[in-house]
C-alpha cells in the first residue's frame, strides 16, 4: 500500500484573510502599543517580528497567526485574552480609525 504524499498549506484558492477581524486586531494592538509608549521598532525587536510585519498587522492587512499572536501579547506585556477582547470589542463597535 502506497503512502498518499501530503503538502503543506492551504489549498489553491483558499484564503485566512478577513478584513473586519484583522483591522479589529490591528486596532488592539496599535492602541496597546501606544498606551504603553512603545514604538513599532522596539514591539518588532521584543516580539522577534519584522518592523513591517507589525505594521501590515496594524493596518490590519495581515491576519496573524495564532504563534504571532502570542509573540505580540508577550511582547506587550499583556495576556492574548485580553489583546482579543479588545479585538472582540472593537468589531462590535465597528469603529473604523
């Protein structure tokens, strides 16, 4: 019997990105970021993510994975519930900054 071979990712055509939840997330994090007064380049460094990485996540025009999510929280000093509940909250306001 033949092992079927497996491949990595998504399938062609698939998508993860939402725009409402990853500009909601992206929202939580920019305010959490400035509330504590740090810049982007020192979140990058702390969470070991590329400057622009964190910038395309505020901006909301990357959709994080569950491991950056957690790089982010660590970095901020904050748990990852919290940093969704905002990201909850802001979808439910649908404030748009």
């Amino acid at each position: 019997m033949q092992k079927r071979s497996v491949q990595r990712g998504r399938p062609v055509g698939t998508t993860t990105y939402e725009p409402e939840p990853a500009l909601a997330f992206g929202q939580a994090v920019r305010a959490a970021r400035l509330e504590r007064g740090i810049a982007q380049e020192e979140l990058a460094a702390v969470a070991e993510i590329d400057r622009s990485h964190i910038g395309k996540i505020e901006r909301g025009e990357h959709m994080p994975t569950l491991a950056l999510i957690l790089k982010i929280s660590n970095a901020l000093r904050m748990s990852a519930a919290d940093l969704m509940s905002t990201t909850v909250a802001n979808l439910q306001s649908g404030r748009k900054t």
